[in-house]
C-alpha cells in the first residue's frame, strides 16, 4: 500500500471528526511518510510500519467509531418521527421495569452496607446495653465479637456489590442515552 491509497482510506474513516481534527491526524500521518521517505525508505515500508489505516482509524476515533461496512447505521440515524416516537414509547416502557429492578438491586446493595455496618458495631450495641439495663452477659460479647467477623466479609461484598451496581447503572444509562439519540447499542 502506498501513500496516496493509505491516506485515502484514513480521510474516508474519519470523515465523521470535525475537519480541523481529521486534517491535523493525517497531517500527522503525512509527516511520518515526509521522514521516512527522507530516511531512504519506501511509501510501502512506511505504511507497513505504520499498521492497518483501518485500526489507526478505528482507535483515533474511540468512542466515535462506526463500522462503514454495516448499512444500519445510516437508517437508524434518519429515524422518521414516528421512529424516534416508537423508540422513545419503548425505552419508557423498558424504563418502567429497568427502573425498579436497578431501585431492588440498589436497596440490596445498601442493606448489605448497612448489615456490616451495624456487624462491625456490634460491641459497641453490648456496651450500650450494659449501660442501659446495667448487667453485663459474658455470651453477648462473644457474640458481638464473632459478628465483627462477619462483618469484615460483608465490608468486602458490599464494595464488590457497590461497583457492579454503579457499573450496571451506568451502563443501563449510557445505553438508554444512545437509543434515545436514535444510535444502535
């Protein structure tokens, strides 16, 4: 592949950037072939070590980045009126069963905060019991140590627990962003 043909691909994938962005990634590119060529080496060397144009394209684009070679992505960007109607009614009535089953994750989540919370602070509900009814059982502190334990294993669920809930509602929310633009998953 030479030059010419290495930048034209370049130019058609990034055609979706502003034009000020694309030109100065493939002023970059451009300018690695300038030196190269001055070092004594060929156009087809240059790209060889340069890589595929497809994956440089690909990763300049990141997030932005749409298969040229899959034809719905331009029919789901002109969605008539009734389509963005029809998708908006869907993701309301996905929102109505998301949206209560990410509040039941969410409240099992923070109910196994709260359970190695009060596990770790068990000794301290023994002390105010012996200060309140003011006798003092042996087998309570015990307990309350054992459940220290217990507590430590819940602490390291919980933060588990946490970051798949942030993970998944994150996700959950990034996608329903996506479909109400009229974008593909």
């Amino acid at each position: 592949m030479n030059k010419k043909q290495f930048i034209a691909i370049l130019e058609s994938r990034l055609s979706v950037l502003p034009l000020e962005e694309s030109r100065e990634f493939i002023e970059e590119v451009e300018t690695h072939f300038e030196i190269g060529i001055q070092n004594g080496r060929t156009e087809q060397e240059i790209a060889r070590e340069l890589g595929d144009p497809f994956e440089m394209a690909k990763e300049a684009l990141g997030d932005r980045y749409v298969d040229m070679e899959t034809p719905s992505h331009s029919a789901v960007n002109k969605t008539s009126a009734f389509g963005k109607y029809a998708i908006a009614t869907g993701l309301f009535f996905c929102a109505l069963v998301a949206i209560p089953f990410l509040a039941a994750l969410w409240s099992g989540g923070v109910a196994i905060a709260l359970g190695s919370l009060v596990t770790i602070l068990s000794p301290v509900l023994v002390l105010l019991d012996y200060l309140v009814n003011g006798t003092f059982y042996p087998a309570k502190l015990f307990l309350s140590i054992s459940l220290i334990g217990i507590g430590i294993f819940l602490g390291y669920a919980t933060r588990s627990v946490l970051v798949g809930l942030v993970s998944l509602t994150s996700k959950y929310s990034k996608w329903n962003s996506r479909m109400a633009k009229g974008r593909e998953a």
